[in-house]
C-alpha cells in the first residue's frame, strides 16, 4: 500500500493547527522524547552528535533537528508535507540546517550517506517499517546508528475509538495492528515487538537497547487523553529503540 498521497496531504492540512498546539510543548527544550516529553538527558538514547551525519525521519517543524544542529551536528530534516517544512525554515535559529522533501520508505540519499538516522513519531511511524528501516539501513554508514520512538503497542490496543482515549481495555487486537486509519485515507504504522526485531534484524541492524519511556506521575500527554491519567506511569505508551549497523 503506498500511503504517502494520503500522509502528505494529511500532514499538510493539519500541520498549521499541529504546530500551534504541539510546539509550546515539544519546542519547550531540546532533546525531549515523544508525548510526555521525557527528556533524553534521562533516557541516554541520542548521546553525543557533535561532528556527526544526522538525518531526521520526518522531522516536522524540526523541534529536534534544530537542537541537534545547535549541538554542532550537520543534520539533514527530511519530511513529506511542505507545510511541515516551512514550519521547520521559519523555526530554524542560528545553526543552519537542511531540509529536504521525501518519503522514509524511499530516501534520496547515497548508501552510507549518516552517522545517526533518528526519528521521534517521525518516518519510522508514518510510513511502512518494512520499507523504511531498510532504507534508514542503507543510509547508514557501518558503525552509524538508527534510533527511533514510536507509540507501544499496549497503547493502540487500548485506544478507545469511540471515547477518543486510551483506557485499561483491550481494544483492537495485537497481532494485525500493521496499519492503522488515521482518516482520510492516511495511514500510520505499527508493528508486534517481534515483527520490529525481526525486521531490524532482517536490515542487518543490531538492537542495543529497547527503551520504555516513562513519565513521571503527573506528567501530561501533549497528544492522547488516557483513564486513568497516568496511564503511562503503569503501562508502556512508547518504545524507543537504539540499534546501530555493524
Ligand atoms: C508527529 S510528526 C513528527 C515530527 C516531530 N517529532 C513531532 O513530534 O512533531 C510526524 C511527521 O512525519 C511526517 N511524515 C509522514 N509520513 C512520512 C513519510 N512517509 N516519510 C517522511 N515523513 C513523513 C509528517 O509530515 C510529520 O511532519
């Protein structure tokens, strides 16, 4: 199925309303992960990229590659939707940085062109992991690292469609959750955490680590309303994981 079309088009609708309610949160800091926006400083995954090749799978206003940049990385912000990157050229501060328009499932880089290849709901959860984690493979150069977040598992079975929040009930079944409609035609992707290991594995990739993200109690989610409230203090909302290519 090839859901950029759809994606692009999504993201471009929504990337102005986007930003205004996600920015203050996501923008607040550098270097923080995911919905509850735990900063990396706690969670060790990125470590240094200073001198490094970066490149961000759909970077959206480049909350992340700007701070990278700022770090003395040479980071490249790939995205689908142009709204999103013109939100990441107005945002950009004094660290430049380039942005490019493309699909994760089908980067426009030579082989071995990154010494890091990272995402935080990018790439690795809008377009399908099958197609891009081979790719963000091929982009690496030996020793280089693909480090991504994506939402956990736990967390999309348990959305409630209906009541539009994550609760304690199993909803949607684990194995197939694949694909997952995000409205008019648009679609985002998830995997079983077998299907990832074996599809990094398959990209010739090896797994370091599989970091859980947990916030605080009393930690909001920027995004998702969930009963109970700290919801992901109990049960895992995200997985981050850190892999490098031999
Ligand atoms: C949730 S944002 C992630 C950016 C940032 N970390 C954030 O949390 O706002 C998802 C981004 O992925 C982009 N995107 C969607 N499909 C994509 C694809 N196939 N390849 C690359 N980027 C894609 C969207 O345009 C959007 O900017």
């Amino acid at each position: 199925m090839d859901s950029i079309p759809a994606n692009r088009r999504l993201w471009n609708r929504i990337s102005s309303a986007y930003q205004h309610e996600h920015d203050p949160q996501i923008g607040a800091a550098p270097r923080l992960w995911g919905m509850y926006s735990v900063p990396d400083a706690r969670l060790n995954a990125l470590g240094d990229v200073t001198g490094q090749r970066v490149l961000e799978l759909g970077c959206g206003a480049g909350q992340w590659s700007r701070a990278l940049a700022a770090e003395g990385a040479t980071v490249v912000g790939l995205d689908l939707s142009e709204a999103q990157l013109k939100a990441a050229a107005r945002a950009m501060g004094a660290a430049r940085y380039a942005l490019v328009q493309g699909a994760a499932e089908r980067l426009p880089f030579a082989d071995g062109s990154f010494d890091l290849v990272f995402c935080d709901f990018g790439g690795l959860s809008w377009a399908p992991p099958r197609r891009a984690v081979p790719q963000a493979a091929r982009v690496l150069g030996r020793g280089g690292r693909l480090v991504f977040n994506v939402a956990a598992p736990w967390f999309e079975a348990c959305y409630d469609e209906a009541a539009g929040r994550v609760t304690t009930t199993l909803r949607r079944d684990y194995f197939g959750l694949d694909a997952v409609a995000e409205g008019d035609g648009a679609t985002s992707y998830q995997l079983t955490y077998g299907d990832w290991v074996r599809v990094l594995r398959g990209a010739g990739l090896v797994i370091d680590d599989l970091v859980e993200p947990r916030p605080d109690l009393g930690t909001s989610n920027g995004y998702n309303e969930t009963d109970p409230p700290d919801w992901a203090h109990r049960w895992p909302a995200e997985l981050l994981w850190v892999t490098h290519k031999p």
